[in-house]
C-alpha cells in the first residue's frame, strides 16, 4: 500500500479537488494493478483497494451506477469473508494467542464499520438513497457483530434489531408477507382463546359479550376525544 500513498491520500482528504479524466483512468489503473497483485486470501487488503476504487469514482462523478453497485458487493463480500477467517483463526488458537487476536477481530470490525459510514454519506450526497440505506444497514450488521464479540449482549441485540428492521424495510413484499402471517397467528390465539369461555360459544352470548366490549372502548374513545377538544379550547382561549 506504501507505493498507493499518494492516491489513498487524495482520496481521503475531505476537500475534493478537480480531477482530469486522463488523471482518473491513471489512479484507477494503478489500484487495479494493485488488486491483481493481491493474494486471493487478502480479503481485508481487497475490500480496502476496491473502497478505493469505488471511492475515486464516485467522488468525481466518472462511475456509472452498475460498476458501482458491483464493487460495492465486492466489498461487502470481502469484508464478510475476512469476518469468516478472524474467527476461524480464533477458534483454532492456543489460549496464549486468543487475545491477540481478539485484538484482531475488534480492530476488523472497526475499519469496516468507517469503510462503511464513508461510502453510506457518499451515496448520500450523490443522491443514491436506496443504497445509501444499505450501507448503513451493512454497518448496522458489523456493529452488532462487534457488540457481540464485546459480550454487550443488550447493545447486540439493539443494534441487531435495527439492523434487521433496515432489512425488511428494503424488502416490502417480504416485511408485508412476515407481517400478515403474524397478524393471522395473533388472531387465530384470540379466537381460540375466547372460545374455551363457554358463555363465548353460543351466539347470543357472543353478540351480547361482542357488542358489551364495542360500547365500552366506544365510550372511552369519545371521552379521549372530548378531553383534546377541552384542551385544544383552552389552549385557544
């Protein structure tokens, strides 16, 4: 990477600068040469080149969106397969070299976390709201993952639960169908349930019990709306 200071270097800097078409091809060309040389192993070193890659071409506007969205998967895929290969390594270590690698992972997990938060702004300002919402749902993912590894089991579950709400919510059809079958469950327990009560299985009683429970929300409902009518007159007086 030490020969690759320079571009990392204008890459990184917050102030973006003109950038020539000749000058773009040339950084460009010199990351892939970069990425070629890479063991096929080195997940974490070409997750890095390719969010550089990535980085370069979005920042100045010469990448088109479907190179974009295959690097970023590149990405994503490196970075889960380095995740992979930390915790095999721990799970194979002696005691002694446990937490040295702790270190590891706890570092990992780190770095893809900023890797991450840099491209979900990018995508932001660039108006790619879609996969600006992945990026930070990919974070979510890897933050939770690095609660877990902190044994923070009530800030794991937090952010697993944000991180999944972000996924399905990417997912209409799939939340929509998890949140029909779920009603369906709850409601087919409130039928069985009330009809163990046997005054519940004949129909008058069902009507009379039915219409019993309708007039009493309907009554506190009309209470709750008096009460904002009450204070919203006050309000204005």
């Amino acid at each position: 990477m030490e020969t690759l200071s320079p571009i990392i270097h204008f890459i990184d800097q917050k102030k973006v600068e003109f950038l020539s078409a000749h000058k773009y091809e040339e950084m460009r060309r010199q990351l892939l040469v970069k990425l070629q040389e890479l063991d096929s192993g080195s997940y974490e070193e070409i997750a890095r080149i390719n969010y550089y890659i990535l980085m370069l071409g979005l920042r100045y506007n010469y990448m088109k969106l479907d190179e974009a969205d295959r690097l970023y998967e590149l990405i994503d895929n490196a970075f889960l397969q380095e995740e992979a290969k930390i915790k095999d390594k721990l799970n194979k270590a002696d005691k002694k070299d446990k937490h040295t690698i702790h270190l590891q992972l706890g570092y990992f997990y780190k770095m893809a976390q900023h890797y991450l938060d840099n491209l979900e702004n990018l995508f932001r300002a660039k108006y790619f709201f879609d996969h600006s919402k992945k990026a930070y749902t990919d974070k979510l993912r890897f933050r939770a993952s690095q609660k877990l590894h902190e044994h923070k089991l009530l800030d794991f579950f937090e952010y697993k639960r944000e991180e999944l709400t972000n996924r399905f919510r990417t997912h209409y059809l799939l939340y929509t169908l998890f949140g029909g079958i779920g009603m369906i469950i709850f409601w087919r327990g409130i039928w069985d349930l009330t009809y163990n009560i046997p005054i519940v299985r004949t129909d008058l009683g069902a009507i009379i019990i039915g219409l019993f429970i309708m007039t009493v929300t309907g009554f506190m409902a009309s209470l709750g709306d008096r009460s904002i009518i009450s204070t919203t007159d006050k309000f204005e007086e």
